[in-house]
C-alpha cells in the first residue's frame, strides 16, 4: 500500500499538535517500519524546513527534513503534474498539486485532515485515523 502523506499530517508530528499528534504520529510510524510505503510532496519539505527555521532553529529544521528524507518517498512536482493539477476540478492550487502527484504515483490514498479539500480528487483521502483503522482491520 502505497500513501501521500499532507503536510497537515507531518506537521501535526513534527509541532507536536494536539490534538492530532498521536493518530499523525502512529500513521508516520507506520511508514518508518516499512508497514506501508509513504510519499511526501517535495513542496512540503521546502514549507516545513521554512516554518521549523522561523519557530525553532535551523538544526532542528535540518533534522526535521533529513528524517522525512531517510522515511519517506519524495516526489518532484514537475510541469506534468502541475498540468494535471491545473485540470482538476479542485479549488486550492495546492491540494490540486497534492492530488496529481498522488495520482502520478499511483497511490491509494492521501492521509491528511483535510479530507473535504480532497472531495474532486482522482485518488480518495482519508484522514490518519481512517487510515489507522484500515491498518488494524487488516
């Protein structure tokens, strides 16, 4: 099984929010271990390395995008996919992005806590505790 991680969803780990922390967290675990294979927009390491440097330091930014690195698939969003993302019927530009480059990649499905976002999308998106729930049943 194949899933792209949103940013909410990293981002919820990584600034410990509450209260998503521990459905994101368990969903990250998941790809750390190898459960499932997991897929990070390249345009999201850009935002987070951005906020992290802004609210913390740089270190803790570096570390924060050499563990997405280490974990995590990561996909270049090139003129095909923002073509494709210009054609969905999806109102945000970047959740349109989200989408082509989850469909490009032939994933199952987009975990983020956006999931109304995602209502146009060619891949479905559940939200990380759906996602916990498929894991468990399985």
């Amino acid at each position: 099984m194949k899933i792209l991680v949103d940013l909410n969803v990293l981002l919820d780990v990584i600034q410990l929010r509450e209260p998503h922390y521990a459905t994101s967290a368990q969903v990250l675990s998941s790809v750390a271990r190898g459960d499932i294979e997991g897929v990070v927009p390249g345009h999201a390491l850009t935002t987070i390395h951005y906020v992290l440097s802004k609210h913390a330091d740089r270190d803790v930014a570096d570390e924060a995008i050499d563990w997405i690195l280490g974990d995590f698939e990561i996909v270049g969003e090139g003129k095909t996919i923002m073509l494709r993302a210009r054609g969905l019927p999806i109102e945000d530009f970047e959740d349109a992005v989200v989408a082509a480059a989850a469909e490009a990649l032939r994933c199952n499905w987009i975990v983020t806590r956006n999931v109304a976002d995602f209502k146009c999308s060619p891949i479905p998106a559940i939200t990380p505790g759906e996602l916990i729930e498929h894991l468990t049943a399985s």
